[in-house]
C-alpha cells in the first residue's frame, strides 16, 4: 500500500535540551531581595498613580467631552 507511506522524508526529532543548571544558595538569596525590593518600589508608586479625576476642574463648563447636552453618563 503505497500510499500509506509519506512522500517526503521527515528527519528525526531533534534530542531534547540539556536539564536547566542547579541556583546556587547566593543567587536564590540575591533574588529574592531583588524581588523584595522591586515589590516595595511599586507599592510606592501606587499613590500617585492611582488618583482619579472625575471631572472638569471648573464649574463653568456645561458642555460635555461629546459636545452636545449632558446625559446621565457624563
């Protein structure tokens, strides 16, 4: 039954990668303080980044961002 057999000639898979390399005990300790102090640098730029502004800063503006009159949405 010749054509249950492929055409062209498929290559044998390539052998797997080698297992990764052991962390010594100075670099699991190295990165952990890394992470430590990258997770207190972006607590600390959470405040001004998280502020809100709802709205136009001053009263006197009746017209909405879409032009026409204000809604119940803004």
């Amino acid at each position: 039954m010749g054509f249950l057999k492929p055409k062209v000639y498929m290559p044998p898979a390539p052998p797997p990668p080698p297992p990764p390399a052991r962390a010594g005990d100075e670099d699991t300790e190295m990165a952990a303080a890394l992470a430590d102090e990258a997770v207190k640098k972006t607590k600390k730029k959470k405040g001004a980044g998280s502020t809100i502004v709802a709205g136009a800063l001053s009263e006197d503006q009746q017209q909405t961002s879409s032009g026409g009159k204000p809604t119940l949405l803004g």
